[in-house]
C-alpha cells in the first residue's frame, strides 16, 4: 500500500476500515456507518 510522504491521514485509516469489514461480508453502508461510530479525530495507532 503506498502512502503520501506526510503519512496516512484519518480518511485513509477510515477508508481501509470499512474496505476491511466490506471484504468480511458486511454491507458497505452498514461499514461505513460503524466506522463513523468509532472514528476519533484524535485518535493514533501508538495508543
């Protein structure tokens, strides 16, 4: 997967989220809507 040069952003984690549960079987409104659930702004993968 190819990334920007500043790194990936929220949209792109977002993005591969609902691609994830998409290819688990899940309707891609109902991931999408799960996502938005979770998502925080602030929210980092070191935490």
């Amino acid at each position: 997967m190819l990334t920007s040069p500043a790194g990936p952003t929220a949209d792109d984690a977002e993005q591969e989220a609902v691609a994830a549960l998409v290819a688990l079987g899940y309707k891609p409104q109902e991931a999408s809507r799960m996502v938005s659930k979770i998502a925080r702004p602030d929210a980092n993968s070191e935490r």
